[in-house]
C-alpha cells in the first residue's frame, strides 16, 4: 500500500493527472521549470554582485559565516 503524504495531497488538488503521473510515470516529470528558476535566481545574485561590489572582488558574503551584521 502506498504512503499517503502532504506532497501527493497537494499534488492531487494542483492537477489529478499530476498526481497520477507522479505514482505511475515519474520519469515523465518535467523539472526544467525548477532548473529556470535556479538559473534565474544566479543571474540575479551576479548582477547584485557586481552592482554592489565597488572594490571589485566580487566576493560572496555567507551571512552564516560572518554574521548578518557584516553582511
């Protein structure tokens, strides 16, 4: 018997079909649209970079690393 989850619960509201697709298909499942999103999210913190990086290191700043007030 299959587990019941939140994600399936949610998929079958979004689209039945989804859901089917899911259980029965899964190599049929387009991620492209989530690998769009995480390409555009890298442009953007690039041009950030490069906008706000006057010394030109273009260093990136880990917030865990130097504490939010350094960053």
């Amino acid at each position: 018997m299959r587990q019941l989850s939140k994600s399936k619960i949610i998929a079958f509201r979004q689209c039945p079909k989804r859901l089917w697709l899911e259980l029965h298909k899964p190599e049929l499942r387009d991620d492209s649209a989530s690998e769009m999103v995480f390409a555009i999210g890298n442009q953007v913190g690039d041009m950030a970079r490069r906008i706000y990086d006057t010394t030109g290191n273009r260093r990136l700043i880990d917030v865990n690393e130097n504490g939010w007030d350094a960053a």
